[in-house]
C-alpha cells in the first residue's frame, strides 16, 4: 500500500509540479459532525495544500474552526487528508433535544450549557477542478472534548438538596467524523 501511494505522489510530481507556486485564495462551505456548518476562508499556497480558517455554528453556538487539507494529485478526481480542530463555546443544546424528539432526556439544565472543541482526521475525496469550483466528501475520526458547566445545577436539580456541590463535567470522545462540503476560488 505504502508503494502504492509513493508511486502516485512520485507519478504526480512529475507531470503536475507539486512544488511549483500556485496561491489561490477562495471560499468553502460545509456541514458535517462534529464540526457544524461551517463557512471558511481557504488559502493554497500550492495546489496541493490548503489552509481554512472560518466560522461554524453547531446548533447551539457559534465557534471557530481551523484546518488544512492535502491533495496530491491534480486530476478532476482526488483524493484529500485533511486535518481540523474547533472550539464552541457555550451552549443550550435543550432545543436541539426537543427538535429530534430526545425532549425529557436533554430536558435537564445540565445540557443548559456546553460547551466543546474537536479535532479531526479525515481521509476524503474532491471532484471538481483542482483550480475552480470543487465539492469534496471526508470520513474519518475525531477527538470531542465537551464541557458541562451546569453540572452543580443539574445535580441539585435531580437530588432535590440545594446543598449539593460538584465540578463540572468533561467527558473525551472518540467520535465518527464526517465533512460534505463545496469550495470555490476567489482569486
């Protein structure tokens, strides 16, 4: 396998100069889990690499989310390894619970306020123009950190003792991590 992917990225160099200079500056929008809806400034400063810094909303909050992806070859049909971290801060997640219907469960003030960060690794694929307009689809696995700062409020709440005293709660994650997205050229 590993002979296999050397030989692609040799094959490639050679015909479309991996190292040549090609800057482009451009837009992407995705959505995918954990990582929300996102909207990012893109910046190449080859063809094969990709820097992405944007905004994300995940239902509950509006966060940052940061990344870069690798795309070695330059055919209208390639495939990516990307990279993603992101933070959200707090937020009620009680309406989202309500919205799918999981109401009495997430009813409780502890999901009044959470807050998390990720990151991701994810193998994908790009169709499109490797210098226009282009969607891509990435699977891979993620790292969630969730912070549930109401803990104190949501034990007191179920236990009936205002007397009750606890830390918040932190939970890690290994979680699936998916990305379905477009990305479009500016410059």
């Amino acid at each position: 396998m590993l002979w296999l992917v050397t030989s692609a990225l040799l094959a490639s160099s050679a015909t479309n100069d991996l190292g040549a200079p090609r800057a482009h500056l451009g837009i992407q929008l995705d959505v995918g889990f954990p990582g929300g809806a996102s909207a990012a400034v893109a910046f190449g400063p080859w063809r094969w690499l990709r820097f992405e810094l944007g905004g994300a909303h995940n239902g509950a909050a509006t966060g940052v989310r940061g990344g870069l992806t690798l795309s070695p070859l330059g055919s209208v049909v390639r495939p990516t390894l990307s990279l993603h971290a992101g933070h959200f801060p707090r937020g009620d997640l009680r309406p989202i619970g309500r919205a799918v219907g999981a109401g009495d469960p997430l009813d409780s003030s502890l999901f009044s306020s959470v807050q998390y960060d990720f990151f991701t690794a994810q193998l994908g694929m790009e169709i499109g123009s490797p210098t226009g307009v282009s969607g891509f689809v990435r699977a891979g696995i993620g790292r969630a950190t969730a912070r549930f700062p109401a803990t104190e409020d949501a034990l007191r709440e179920a236990s009936g003792d205002p007397s009750v005293t606890a830390r918040p709660l932190v939970l890690t994650l290994l979680v699936p991590s998916i990305q379905v997205g477009i990305s479009t050229p500016l410059l």
